[in-house]
C-alpha cells in the first residue's frame, strides 16, 4: 500500500470576526427597507371583507375566502373581529354587513350648522 497524505485547507484568514459597524448597519437598513415594503403590499382584509358584504349579504366564510381569494382561517379570524366591533352581523344563514345609519332629516345642511339657508 501506498501511503497517502491528507491536506487540510487553511484559512488565510485569522478567525472569524464580525464584519464592520457600518456593513451591519447598512444590512439591517436594508432589511427594514424589505419588511416595510412587504408591509405596504399586504391588503387590509378587513376592509376588503366589510366592502364584500356589503355587496353580497349573506355570504359565509367559503362565499368570503373564494370570493377575495383570501385563507378560510384568516377569514374567519377577521370576522370574528369584525363581530365583536359591531361592524358586521352573523345570521343563521352567514354574514351581513352592518350598514350605516341613514341620514332622516332632510333639511339643508347651512340650517343645521345654525346658519339660515
């Protein structure tokens, strides 16, 4: 048998150190630039939702989750919140939205502000 020799590769390089405070820096600017920018292209699925129902009363989570392309979970965890707020009613027969109280008296706005119209 021949005897064979094993070469180990050395660094040229001393041991590990932690890279300049200026290169961590610009690293964690550019990160936050990333999650701000992610942040920014995330839809409010709430308002989305209420916008929804409002269009079509009565629609259950499935309607809601096809209809807006959304997750059934986050759908359902979004109206669960909205329920607690008021904004939205849930029936036997699925969600409605709570529509907002209708404006009755008909006099011109400059009367009501205590100006004569």
């Amino acid at each position: 048998m021949v005897p064979v020799e094993v070469v180990t590769p050395v660094s040229e390089r001393g041991p590990a150190t932690a890279p300049a405070r200026s290169v961590r820096r610009a690293t964690a600017r550019r990160a936050s630039a990333r999650r701000a920018f992610a942040r920014s292209r995330q839809r409010d699925g709430e308002a989305s939702i209420v916008g929804f129902l409002i269009g079509h009363p009565h629609s259950t989570i499935g309607d809601l989750a096809r209809g807006l392309n959304l997750d059934r979970a986050y759908v359902a965890t979004c109206l669960a919140h909205l329920s607690f707020a008021g904004e939205i009613h849930r029936a036997s027969d699925g969600y409605t939205a709570t529509q907002p109280m209708a404006f009755t008296d008909h006099a011109p706005l400059g009367s009501m502000a205590g100006q004569s119209a």
